[in-house]
C-alpha cells in the first residue's frame, strides 16, 4: 500500500505524554507504510556516535539527554530529509513530532504531498501521569519535560497542527484504549482518492 499514484502523508503531533508514538506505530503498522519518529532518529545518531565502555555499557554523548538541544535539531533535519525522499518517491508513510515543523510541512508540499494531520490529546491530568512515570525511570530528557509541564510551561497550543495541512483528526488518549486505526484509514483513504482523482493541489484544511 506504501507505493501510489497520490501520496498521502498521516503526520502526527501532540505533546510529550499524549501518546503520539502508540498513535503513530498503530497507525502506521494498519496501514502497512513506513515510520518516521525523530525520537527513533535520535536514538540511531546519538548511538553512532557512542562510547562503549569495557563493561558493555554504552554512554550516549550529553547532547542525548537535553530536550530540544542540537541533536534534537539534527534529528529534526535528518527527518525531514527522509520525508521529502520518501514523498518525492511517491511512498506514503506516517511521521511522528510534538510539533510539525513547517520545514517538513514545506517539503511535503514541494513533493505534492497530500498531509493528513493526526493530533493526539490527552486529559492534563493524564499526562501528568504519565510524564511522572516516564521520569520516575531516570531519563533525563523525560525529567526534563515532567518538570516543564509540572511548572506550566509546557503549552498545548504549540503542539496543535499546523495551517496548511489537509486535514485534521483529533484522537484522545485519555481512556487508554486502543487508537481507532479504523477511523485514522478512513479520513487517510478520503485524501488519497480525492488525490488520484484531482491530482495533487494546494492544501483546503478538512477537520474530522
């Protein structure tokens, strides 16, 4: 299904404890397409880069542990480089970020790129929770952000699709069930037809 006249992208953002990559991993495997997550792309550039002790331990260079910092940014670049080679090759797929940077909305554009905009959201109170457990394990990036968010400073709205996205589908984690993968291919299959039947043309933004 990757491989296709139109070329449909389901880009998915959220904040940190929302549940972006169980959206994005459920919707992607549903949907048998390719997985960008720049987590995942950062994981792979930090351990390039990383120094093996004579134990086996593996220490990751202190760029690794700070949210937002230089390899966050790289990763940013790196993934943005591989969806515009995946778009321009006419594969849809699904790409994971908090935020959708408009360099990646950009290039999906130039590649005539139809962008189906998943935003997952969860009750403040939810997230809480879950930031809490993911720093109670000792990762400093996860520390990080359950320290923003516990101080307010972490705001929703940066996280909301952005203007110039085809469409839009909200999905709520809040209740932790499974992601309604059905409904994501439904609104995913609607931008693909009208693509192969119109042609790839500018963004006319659909909330579903």
């Amino acid at each position: 299904m990757s491989k296709t006249d139109g070329v449909v992208v389901v880009a998915v953002c959220g904040s940190p404890g929302a549940g972006k990559t169980t959206v994005a991993a459920a919707t992607a495997h549903h949907l048998g397409v390719p997985f960008l997550t720049r987590d995942a792309i950062k994981t792979g550039l930090a351990l390039s880069a990383a120094r093996v002790a004579e134990n086996g331990t593996v220490h990751l260079g202190p760029d690794f542990h700070i949210a937002g910092g230089p390899l966050s940014r790289r990763a940013e670049a790196v993934m943005i480089d591989a969806a515009r080679l995946l778009a321009s090759s006419r594969v849809s797929f699904v790409v994971e970020s908090s935020v959708l940077p408009k360099e990646l909305l950009d290039a999906l554009r130039d590649c005539q790129a139809r962008v189906l905009a998943l935003h997952v959201v969860a009750d403040k109170a939810v997230i809480g929770n879950r930031l809490r457990g993911r720093a109670s394990g000792g990762s400093a990036v996860d520390q990080q952000l359950a320290a923003l968010f516990a101080r307010g400073e972490m705001d929703p709205l940066i996280f909301r699709p952005p203007s110039g996205v085809d469409a839009v589908t909200t999905v709520d984690t809040s209740t932790g069930e499974e992601p309604p993968v059905q409904i994501i291919e439904q609104a995913f299959m609607t931008l693909l037809t009208s693509t192969r039947a119109t042609g790839s043309q500018g963004p006319g933004r659909t909330p579903t």
